[in-house]
C-alpha cells in the first residue's frame, strides 16, 4: 500500500524539539484555567480572545503570549497544559518531545519554580508510563530580561537540576543578542547542560553565529535566517548543527509571507539538519501534524525529504545512543513499507 504524502507525514514516528509548553494553551483551556483561579482576563470571552491572534511580527504574539500564561498558578495547571499537548502529540506520532518553559514568565507573578517544573515533569512520566513517550524540558531565560535574572533563574533551577536535559533562551530577539548571556551560558555548560538559543527568526544571520560561538549552543532554535549568509549555511551544513524550524510560526509572525515563500526545502537541500517543529502551537493554527501539511500543500515535498525530516528530528534530539539508534530504525522500518 502506497500512503499519500500527506498520510506519510502524519503516520511518520517523529520528535518534536521545539515546543513551548505554555504556547499549547489553547484559548479554552485558557478561559477555564481563569475561571478556576478567579483570575481576570482582558478578553471577554474564548472568540474575543482568538480574535485578537492577528500577529504582525514577534513582539506582538509575545504580548498576547505572556498574558495567556498568567491563568497558570497551580502545579495541576501545569499538568492540565501539559497533559493536553501530550495528548495531541501523541495523536500526531511523536514519540519523543523536548518542552521548552519559561520560568520567568511564572515567578515574576509569585508562582514557585518547583510548581511549575513538578507539574510539567508529572505530565511527562505519565506520557512515558501510558504510551512510552520520551522527553525532557528545556529551561529557557527570558532574553529581554537581565543577565543578573537569568542568574537567579539558574539558581532557583538547580534542586530541580535531574528534570532539566538543557537551557535556552527566547522572547524578543532583536536588541537582544547572544552576547547578553554569554557568561550564564558558560555557567550553564559547566554544569552539564545541553545548550540551545533562538536565533535567526526575526533577528540577523550574525544573532546565530554568536549563538554558536558565545554560547555554544548544540542547536539553533528556527535559524530560518541563514539563507541571507551563504558562508554561514555552508557552516551549519558542514557542523550538522540542528535547525529547529516552525513553519506556521513563521507564516503567523511574517517571517514570511506565505508557505510557498518559505525556505525549508531550500536548507534540507543544502544538507542541513532541518527539524519541523509547532513552537506555540495554540496560537500558531496548528500542532506538529498540521506543519508538516501545511508544509507538503505549499512545497514541493517529496518522499525522501519526509524521511529526512523524520531521521533529522531523533538526530538532533538530547537522547543516549541506543534510543536514537531505536528510534532510527523506526523511522527506517516505517519508510521501507
Ligand atoms: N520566539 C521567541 N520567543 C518565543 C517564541 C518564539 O517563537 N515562542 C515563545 N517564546
Ligand atoms: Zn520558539
């Protein structure tokens, strides 16, 4: 039986590594979350909310995004949003997830750090327990906040050091270059962490060099900027240095115009390591699945470059050798149906 390319996609086991667990907090879960802890919202109901989801660039997704967010006070409401994009990741043949978090967005409004990690991290070992689902969290620091707050951030992180698999940084990214958290980062490394940074969605090609040279990230989180420095693409393909692109993302925040603009095909063409990914699924019209649609009803996608992105997502995923090598014949075994 030949599946179509779109069945392909969907059916394919896959990871994704770019997700930002409070991004899948989809407007009603939102408005129920309010209602529980009689928390006040600007919007007067669930359609009033979507309504506003009219983005023109990163900023103004990131306003409407950390509003969103401020319903979640107890550990259950993190599980609850955990547990719902769990849900629909495993729906979508994802057999191993990394969730970004930010912590900040949390402990600024007095939510403890260790609510916020416990209830994710119960979400994944249920996962796990239930369907096999493997992940990990990655913390992320907030970069249009301090260096000294990303420190502070890092301390309160360290009891909860065995649920953390790596760091990264996101929220404004123009104005806010690598450099600012160099010395976190170091930190960060000595520690033992995996290493990722948003780069190169809204801001220059040189925003992902120093990524990889001040911070030493293991992996570049969109990077879609690359193509402006032909040098720098030639890097990342020769370095393998995974690209965690969101393409609704990208089509929702004008990185580009439309799907058929976007570069994707372009950079897996040129050998680099290219991963799908949803980064905030709830407000982007879509989960892992409905990128990968998206992608194939705009792009010439062929079957090889699904195998591709299939084998690059367990590739650049923060996993020992033998589950890679597990999940790699997975996606094989799939593929030669
Ligand atoms: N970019 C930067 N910060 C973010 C994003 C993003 O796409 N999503 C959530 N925080
Ligand atoms: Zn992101």
């Amino acid at each position: 039986m030949t599946l179509s390319l779109i069945e392909l996609v969907k059916n394919m086991p896959k990871a994704e590594l770019h997700i930002h667990i409070e991004g899948s907090l989809e407007p009603e879960l939102i408005f129920a979350l309010a209602q529980r802890n009689g928390v006040e919202l600007n919007y007067p109901s669930i359609e009033a909310l979507r309504a506003a989801y009219a983005f023109t660039n990163l900023q103004s997704f990131l306003d409407i995004y950390y509003a969103g967010a401020s319903v979640l006070l107890t550990e259950q409401d993190f599980y609850d949003m955990t547990r719902a994009y769990l849900e629909r990741a495993h729906a979508d043949n994802i057999l191993h997830t990394e969730l970004f978090f930010d912590p900040q967005t949390h402990t600024a409004r007095g939510v403890e750090f260790g609510v916020v990690v416990n209830g994710i991290q119960r979400a994944l070992r249920d996962a796990h327990a239930e369907w096999g689902m493997t992940g990990g969290l990655i913390m992320c620091f907030l970069r249009h906040l301090s260096e000294e707050e990303a420190f502070l951030t890092l301390e309160q992180a360290l009891p909860y050091r065995e649920h953390i698999l790596g760091i990264g940084l996101d929220s404004s990214e123009r104005g806010h270059p690598p450099e600012k958290f160099a010395r976190v980062f170091a930190r960060c490394k000595e520690l033992g962490f995996h290493l990722v940074a948003h780069a190169g969605e809204e801001g220059p090609p040189a925003y992902i060099e120093t990524a990889l040279d001040l911070l030493q990230v293991e992996r570049i989180d969109h990077g879609v900027r690359c193509t402006d420095d032909p040098v720098l693409m030639q890097r990342l393909a020769l370095q393998a240095i995974p690209l965690t692109v969101c393409p609704l993302s990208n089509i929702k925040l004008c990185v580009f115009e439309t799907m058929a603009q976007h570069n994707i095909l372009t950079l897996l063409d040129a050998g680099l390591v290219v991963t799908v990914n949803s980064d905030d699924p709830a407000y982007f019209g879509g989960y892992m699945n409905d990128n990968l649609v998206a992608l194939v009803k705009a792009l010439p996608v062929q079957r090889h470059h699904a195998r591709q992105l299939a084998r690059n997502s367990f590739n650049a995923a923060f996993i020992d050798h033998n589950l890679k090598q597990k999940y790699l014949a997975q996606v094989d075994a799939f593929f030669a149906q």
